[in-house]
C-alpha cells in the first residue's frame, strides 16, 4: 500500500512542478524518479542504476528514431510534400474527416510497426491536414494517438501480444483475430473520444513546427515521392515482422539476415531520411548543416528524447521497486469476475509503471495458473484473454510512459493538456475494448 501512495503522490508532484511551478518535464521526472526510489526505501546505488538504465534504455530505443522522424518531417514540410499529402487524403476522407482519417491509419500501421515511431512518422500529415482542412489539430493527433495504441497492445506481431501469447499458450492466429475485431471497437471509440472531447481544445497555439511552407505548388515533390520517406520504413518494418515469425517463412537464409537489419526501426528511418533529401526541388547542401533543415530538427527533436528518457527513467524506478508484485497479488482471490480479471490486473500494472509491453507480460504469468479457475483454458479464451490483457495494458497513459510525452510532444501539448486527452483518451478506449470484449466472452465462449 505504501508504493501505491508514493505513486499518487509521485504523479501528482509531476503534475504540480510541470504546471504550477513551470518546472521543466525533465527535472520533474528525474525529481519524481529520485524521490519515488529513495522514500521507496530502494538501495541508493539500485536507483541510482535504475534510473541510468531507464533513461539509457528509453533513449538507446527511440532516441535516434525520434531524431530519424524529426528530419523527414522537416523535410516534408519545408518542401511541401506534407500539403501534397494532405491535399490528396482530404480529396478520399473529405476536409473534415481528418480524425477519422488517422485513426483508420494508426490502426493499420501500428499492427506491424511500433506506435512511438508511427506517431514520429505520421504527425507531420496530421499537422498539415489540420491546417489544410482548418481543423483541430489535437483531434487529429490524439485520433492517430489512440488508433495506433489500439493495435499495438492487442494485435501481434508486436512484442507485447505475442509475448503475452506465448506465456499463455494462445494460438497467435486466433490472438490476431479477436485483437483486430476489439482493436476496431477501441480505435472507433477513441475517434469518437477526439472529435467530441479533443477538438474542443485548439492546439495551433502551442503548435511548436515550423510554420507552413510558401513553396509554390509546381515546386511541390509529386504525392509518390511524398509518400515514400513515410511508407518504405513502414513496409520495411512489416517485411521484418513477416520474416521473423516463429514459423521462418524465408528460413534462416541471408536474405532473412539482411531483411531483418533493413526492418529495424532506426535502420529503416534512416532510410527514410535519405529518401526524404530528394523532396526539395533545389536541393542545397547547407540543408544537411548545423543550422539547416538537419540542424532545426536535431534541436527541436532534443527536448523530446530528453523528456522521453527522463519518462522511462521514471519508469524503470517504478518497475524495479517491486510494485508490480503488490499489485498482482492485491488482485489474488478475484477469479470471479472472468476475462475482466486480466484486463483489470494489466491496467493497475500499466499506470503503475508505464510500460505497456511490461504490463502484459507480467500479467500473462500472473494469471496463467488462474485460468482453469476463471474457465479461459480453452483455445479461444486463452486468446481473448491475451487481447484483455492488452485492453488493460492501454489503461493509462500518463508520465511515466514514453508514448505519452511522444504524443505530447509532437503535437505541442502541455502537461495539462496530455493528462486531458492522452491519459483521458486512453481510458476512455480501454473501456470501450472492455466493454467488447465482456459481449465476445458472453456470446462466443
């Protein structure tokens, strides 16, 4: 109980420093980290590890893909590829369908590719889609937000479902399965959550890109060439994904070796960051300089991998204080309430330390012994299950997750604003997922 009131009181200190006293996110987080560890009564020298993993872990991930994402959408910007983008996807979903737009697209992208990086790679659209249609940028961000958080905690192969899958014995075919039908409930209900509750708040303010591009439109890079610094890291990611099944569809070959070195995300990125320095008509090498497009975007990506890894620090403190272990067995003893126990048991291990893939994975071992007990041993619930627990996994979002300064950032919220909508928006999402997955248990198991 007293790592559960430290949490609280964490929380509510980030919330406090960041908004009231305006202390930067980063001080606030490695205060809170610190703080938590030390009243947590951790071995000084345990934090103090802690905290260095989690950053290092956090920044050595997504550090260079944040920075990889920050140029390409520099450059789709400043050539005018992005409004080339956003005339051609407002001429399919009409102007003011932009949410709806980019949830249907995180929900699609997000299966094979992680939604840190999607959210990196898409949010340059999303911008220029807001100020092409005039609408809110928030709705469109936190739509894109949540679409891809729906599929990357339900529907494999990203790591945390097939993980939990594997700690289970779920068959990963029927996993898929029952994820895209909850994931379609959760990304609907997480649009619906952007254009009735997130478009209220006008983001354009805070807005921190560049402004909009003046290139004339026969200067403009044509919509293929657009599309190619955002779709080949995509398509190279998934091609990983494909090739790296347990069943080896293309063996142990050399092209497997190599198409899985392609698929990696900073990799990949980098690609696309190549492909992107063709986007500009005129072409100048001081692009590529300290104070070019390469050098504005390095500088504007540096805030956020340092609030990023600051957010993970935190984090991993919380992970290695043992407050997972008290809230699995708080939960001991409530077998009676079914497929939701899972769900329930990954959402208190999810806003407890953040990490999603880490919450799925623990609770997949905590309640394996429980599932001849709850009736989920057989194929099909043992795969509803694995999709619960990813439910729960979104439940939520908030300053001790990476994702959550992600969004926040890119998008130019405060921390007030994120707590509103990211944090909101995810519990708002992970009821709905509930809620369908409660109908699928009654009617199909």
């Amino acid at each position: 109980m007293g790592l559960l009131v430290l949490l609280v009181i964490s929380i509510v200190f980030i919330v406090l420093a960041t908004a009231k006293i305006k202390l930067h996110p980063f001080l606030a987080l490695l205060g809170a980290a610190f703080g938590f560890g030390i009243l947590a009564r951790m071995p000084l020298k345990e934090v103090v590890a802690s905290v260095n993993a989690g950053f290092g872990g956090t920044v050595g991930t997504i550090g260079i893909v944040i920075l990889a994402g920050a140029i390409i959408g520099a450059f789709l910007e400043q050539s005018g590829g992005a409004l080339r983008l956003a005339e051609r996807v407002l001429r399919i979903t009409g102007e003011k369908q932009t949410p709806l737009a980019m949830a249907l697209v995180g929900y699609v992208v997000s299966i094979s590719v992680f939604c840190d990086s999607a959210f990196v790679l898409l949010s340059p659209i999303n911008k220029a889609l807001a100020r092409k249609a005039n609408v809110s940028l928030a709705a469109g961000a936190i739509a894109l937000s949540l679409g891809l958080y729906s599929t990357h905690t339900m529907v494999p192969p990203t790591p945390g479902p097939v993980g939990a899958a594997g700690v289970l014995g779920a068959d990963l075919g029927l996993v898929i399965l029952w994820g895209l039908i909850v994931g379609s409930v959760a990304t609907m209900t997480g649009w619906l959550f952007s254009i009735t509750v997130a478009s209220r708040l006008d983001l354009r303010q805070q807005d921190t890109s560049e402004p909009e591009t003046t290139v004339s439109p026969d200067n403009m890079p044509s919509f293929t060439k657009s599309m190619v610094p955002i779709v080949l890291p995509i398509v190279l990611i998934l091609i990983r994904s494909v090739v790296e099944l347990p069943s080896k569809p293309l063996g142990e070959s050399s092209l497997t070796a190599v198409l899985s070195f392609l698929g990696q995300p900073v990799v990949s990125l980098l690609i696309g960051v190549l492909f992107s320095f063709l986007l500009p008509k005129h072409f100048e090498r001081d692009m590529l300089s300290g104070t070019g497009l390469v050098g504005k975007a390095i500088i504007s990506a540096a805030t956020i991998i340092v609030i990023t890894g600051a957010g993970g620090a935190f984090g991993k403190v919380l992970q290695n204080s043992g407050i997972a272990d008290v809230i699995g067995k708080g939960f001991q003893g409530y077998e009676s309430i079914g497929i939701l126990l899972p769900l329930v048991v990954a959402a208190g291990l999810k806003t407890a330390q953040g990490s999603s893939t880490v919450a799925m994975i623990t609770t997949a071992g905590l309640v394996t012994p429980l599932l001849p007990a709850l009736g989920l041993d057989s194929a099909s619930a043992k795969a509803l299950t694995v999709v619960a627990i990813g439910a729960g996994s979104m439940l939520v979002s908030h300053a001790n997750d990476s994702y959550f300064w992600v969004v926040t950032q890119f998008s130019g919220m405060t921390m007030n604003q994120g707590y509103k909508l990211q944090t909101l928006g995810t519990l708002v999402q992970g009821i709905g997922a509930a809620i369908a997955i409660g109908i699928i248990a009654a009617v199909a198991l």
